[in-house]
C-alpha cells in the first residue's frame, strides 16, 4: 500500500462493509507505525469531537488513541449515502479538496487524506503527520465534503493505463541512467526491488477486487522505477535545465499512478 491514508481507506471501508474486523483495520496501521495518536486539527473540531489541539487543550502525551478515530469514522459513516474518499493532492492538482477549508491545506502539505461524509454536507477529514519514525498522527477536520464531480477511472481503463505507465517508467529510467549526469552507482534493479519490498510490508483487505489489486501492484512497481529514477544520484539533475527536463518527463507518469490508485482504492471502499 502506498501511503497511510490508502491504507485507512481501503481496510476501513472493508470493515464498515462487515467484511473485516477493527482489529483488522488497527493491524493495518501499526505497520506504519507501532504508535498511533487522534487529534483535532483546530478548535472548532476539537469542540465537536472532544479531541485535544494544537494551542488549546495540550498535545503533550499524545492525544488520544487510535480507537476513537474508528468511532469517528463509525460515526460519520452512519448515513447510507456517507462514503470514504482518498486525497493524494500535489500542487497544481487539487481536485476534490474542499476549498476554504483548514483541512484542504494540511492535506495538500502531507499530498495525502480522507474525506469521511455524505458528498454535499458537512464531514470529515483526516490528515497523517509523522511526529517521529515510530509515531503517526491523525489529524481530524470538521470540513464540509464537496460533491463528486469527476469520477474515478472504471478500473479496466486505470489498468490498461497503468500497465502503459510501466513501460514509459522503464524507458524514462534508461533515458536519465545514460544521459551525462549518470556517475555510475548502485545497480537501479536492486534499488527498485528495495523500494518494492517497503511496499509490500502492507496488505490488502481479502476482499479487495482481484483488478483493483492488480492496479494496486502495478502502480507500487511505477512508484518504485520513478522514485529510483528522481532520487539516485546516478540520475539526479545537476542543473535547473536537466531538473525541469526530468520534471517534464515523469510528472506524466506521477500521475497516472495517482490516478490509477484512486480508481482502485475506491473500488475497495
């Protein structure tokens, strides 16, 4: 699974289905961190919610547990028309973010969220924050949850699409592995396979859709060539021409990926 907040979607969407258990979705969690914490985002949420936050009721110990954040999504769930909805914004890309609102921000600064609520009324949002490398925070936001305005991907297109994107990753990452900035350094194919292994560590619900697994897979595989790709220092840019040459060339494919786990992540949830 690719982040915290696909991770909480797609096992609390299970869970609120009956299809597996809230321990199932707490197990989840802690292979991110083996500390969770729950805390309001501003006053007024934490108002509503009876949650600590910052510069009012104090965050020293941690907030609250992990398990109110459940009863919260339990509760915010209620009305059959609710649903859950993953946000991987970046900048220049904003779409389904509530505007105006304080959890809008927080989730374009993380590039991750949940929107938890009837599409049209007011809701939920959820930000994770690492506080350190053993402990994920969740930030909670009273926000209202826009309407859905474009769909997601069906999946056979996300995957036809994404199988595309394995190959233009394959092809992007030889391009910037030969070009002069290339200094020799460790072999890409064991760095992907590091990259992969990290993903690996988190698993999907059993009752995820074979395709939207499937989708799932693929983009980890992409994530894992550009992440190599943007990072090593075999490819990295060493000048502002070359950097907005590498920008122009796998900021497609980021966005395929985003794309194409969006469609399988809500298709799960």
């Amino acid at each position: 699974m690719c982040s915290p907040s696909a991770t909480l979607t797609a096992w609390a969407g299970a869970w609120l289905a009956g299809r597996s258990a809230p321990d199932d979705v707490l197990d989840s969690l802690h292979a991110w961190a083996p500390r969770q914490l729950v805390a309001a985002g501003d006053p007024v949420t934490g108002g509503h919610t009876g949650l600590p936050w910052p510069g009012g009721e104090s965050l020293e110990g941690g907030g609250a547990g992990i398990m109110l954040l459940l009863k919260l999504i339990r509760e915010e769930s209620g009305d059959p028309r609710a649903r859950l909805r993953l946000m991987l914004p970046v900048p220049g890309d904003v779409r389904g973010l509530p505007t105006g609102s304080e959890f809008a921000p927080a989730a374009l600064e993380a590039e991750e969220g949940i929107l938890v609520g009837v599409p049209g009324d007011d809701g939920m949002g959820l930000v994770p924050e690492w506080v350190d490398e053993d402990t994920l925070q969740w930030t909670v936001y009273r926000t209202p949850v826009p309407q859905i305005v474009e769909q997601d991907m069906p999946l056979g297109e996300a995957e036809y699409a994404i199988r595309q994107a394995v190959r233009d990753a394959a092809d992007a990452l030889a391009r910037l592995q030969t070009t002069e900035v290339n200094s020799g350094g460790p072999d890409p194919r064991e760095l992907i396979e590091d990259e992969l292994a990290e993903y690996s560590r988190h698993e999907y619900p059993d009752s995820i859709p074979l395709r939207a697994r499937r989708i799932l897979d693929t983009a980890d595989h992409v994530a894992a060539i550009l992440t190599v790709a943007q990072h090593e220092p075999a490819s990295a840019p060493s000048s502002a021409s070359a950097m907005a040459a590498q920008e122009t060339l796998l900021r497609p494919l980021w966005n395929a990926i985003r794309a194409a786990r969006l469609a399988a992540i809500h298709a799960t949830a």
